[in-house]
C-alpha cells in the first residue's frame, strides 16, 4: 500500500474525460437539468462553471440555497455516484450521536473506549501512536476535526456499520455507500479477498513494501468496500440532518453541529466569519485520486447546503496542485453563494 493511500488526507482533510464545456443545470429538484434560472446569480454559475472545468466528466456539484426570497439550487453531475473518502464519516458521527440520544446499550459520550491495535489502521494522526483508554466523545472529534481512521474504526464498530446504513436508508440516500471499517477497505484495495481484515500488523507489512501475495485492486469505486456518495445525497443529508430530523433532543442536533463545524477542510473553502459544518474526503491510490467538501453554510442564518467531488486519474505529481485548484474553486463558488446572500 503506497504512502500516499496513508496520509494523503494530510493534505486536504478533509480536499480523461471530454473537455467540452460542461453542463450547469438550474435545479428546482437536485437532479433536474437546464438553462440558469434567473434567481440563479450569474457569478455563482459562473464559478460553478469554472469548477466544473477541472474534471468535466468525473466531477460534481451542487449548492442549494433556502434563501427568503425563495430556495434555489444549481449543480454540475449532481447525481453522479464519485468517490467522497472520509466525507462519509458525518453518517457515523450522526448514528453514534442517535445511540447516545436513547442511551443504547448504557452508551454516553463520555463512556471510555479502548484505544488498541484492535482498531489501530493508517491514517491516525492523532490516535495512531497511542494505546491505553479515552472517551467517545474525543473520538468523535478526533475522526471529524482531523479525519483519523482509527478514531473512526472505534466510532463505527460502536455505531455497528449495518445501523449506519439504515440511517443512510431513512434518508432516502441511494447513492450512498460505507465500508465496514477504512482498515476493510485498506485490506480491500490492498488485493485481500472481499470481507478479509489483515489486522494492524497487515497493515504494517503493507506499508513495508510487503504485498503478503496480495495485487492491488484499481476499483477505487467498487460495490464491496468503499465510500461513495453523490452530491444529491450529501445536500439533501445536511439539509435534513442540521434540522434536526434524525434527533429526537435539540441538545443531539448541537453536538452534532458543534462537532461537523470542527472539521478543517471547511477552513479552505467557507468564507471567513461564516458559520459551516460538514466534512473533507480524499484519497490517491494507484493512479486514482479524489477530493470531496460537503455540508453546509449559514450566511445571514440563510441555510446553503453544499458538495463538490473531484474525482480524476493519472500521475501523483500533480496531486497538490489539483488540491490547490479545487480549494480555490470550491471557496469562489461560495464566497459568490455568501456574496449573493448577503446582497438580497
């Protein structure tokens, strides 16, 4: 497993196809296509047409804003089904939040967890090195405000991956997919037959150069193990789950914003003094790259949900130039939905 695979989020925790121009649809429903409606502003189809640019085939988009002049949307592919890495992880911090919310099985946030190679998979940056005993509730920052894996292995076998999915069901999320655990999915793509943990010492192997007989998968986007969604969904599931729909207390719905607006891929694109929560995804593996920010922003307590997901093949070379590119594009589509906003 290449080391890009383990600490590419690093980068943007999260940030051929035809070069025709690509298609920017006014949306009543998220899917529908067409001319820019007029309650549209030109500056933000403008710059949703700039974005789309970058990978007019294998990209999209979609913001969607409930302004009281009247809720418009307007996206690019928004129906694609794109690989989104940890943007999923907003599905497990909702489910495991509803546990504690009924007090499953005595849970509480502040409840300690075991902090162990049972869970330890590339990508920890703030629990990989560490062994011993914490709470859920800095495990949950630690897999949204940083993206860690292992923190995200602890929450989601907590959360039970089969109780994530039926969340992702009521919904009406069709689009969307959750590996059982990113130490499944790394053992998955590592070329380890289909539901096969290779364990923390697998992993270790595999980032030793040791492929233990394994050939890497290139199906980044597969239906076994991966993390797949399409900006329908990410939008409607902010939509839904920032008002409170999946919670039964208010005080649930706050821990949930409290803990979405901590992650730093919205630091590149939300414009400054703006409110935002929602979730980063990345990944390179084997000439396949992705980028996704979704979730939403409040501009004058006007909701505006959002995601955009860059997906691309080629080279590593031009990895950090096409983060560069995509944290430029997204933040001008926003700073133009913000500007359009605060102007009406």
């Amino acid at each position: 497993m290449k080391s890009t695979f383990l600490e590419r989020r690093q980068a943007l925790r999260t940030v051929a196809a035809s070069l025709a121009a690509p298609a920017i649809a006014a949306c009543g429903g998220a899917g529908s296509s067409g001319a820019f409606a007029q309650s549209v502003p030109t500056a933000v189809s403008e710059a949703l047409a700039a974005y789309a640019q970058m990978a007019p085939q294998t990209s999209s988009a979609l913001v969607r804003a409930e302004a009281p002049t009247g809720t418009w949307s307007a996206g690019h592919n928004p129906d694609a089904k794109l690989f989104v890495g940890s943007a999923v992880k907003t599905f497990i911090l909702a489910q495991f939040l509803r546990d504690v919310e009924s007090a499953r099985n005595g849970l509480t946030s502040t409840a300690p967890c075991d902090i162990s190679d049972l869970y330890r998979t590339p990508g920890a940056s703030v629990l990989g090195s560490l062994s011993g005993t914490s709470n859920y509730r800095n495990v949950l920052e630690a897999m949204i405000a940083h993206s860690d894996n292992m923190a995200t292995d602890i929450a989601l076998a907590k959360a039970e991956p089969a109780r994530v999915r039926a969340l992702i069901a009521q919904a009406g999320l069709t689009q969307t997919q959750i590996p059982e655990s990113t130490r499944r999915l790394f053992s998955y793509l590592a070329g380890a037959p289909y539901g096969v943990d290779l364990g923390w010492q697998g992993m270790v192997r595999l980032a030793n150069n040791d492929s233990q007989g394994f050939t890497p998968r290139t199906d980044v986007i597969n239906a076994n193990e991966s993390m797949l969604s399409s900006a329908t969904d990410m939008v409607s599931w902010y939509q839904q789950v920032l008002a409170g729909k999946f919670f039964q207390k208010p005080a649930t719905t706050r821990e949930f914003k409290r803990i979405s607006s901590m992650a730093d891929a919205l630091w590149i694109a939300v414009p400054d003094d703006v409110v935002g929560y929602g979730k980063g995804g990345s990944v390179d593996w084997e000439g396949f790259h992705a980028l996704c920010l979704a979730g939403q922003m409040r501009t004058r307590d006007v909701p505006v949900s959002f995601c955009f997901t860059l997906n691309w093949s080629g080279g590593s070379s031009d990895s950090m130039t096409r983060v560069g590119e995509f944290g430029h594009a997204v933040a001008q589509v926003l700073s133009q939905v913000s500007a359009s906003v605060r102007g009406s």
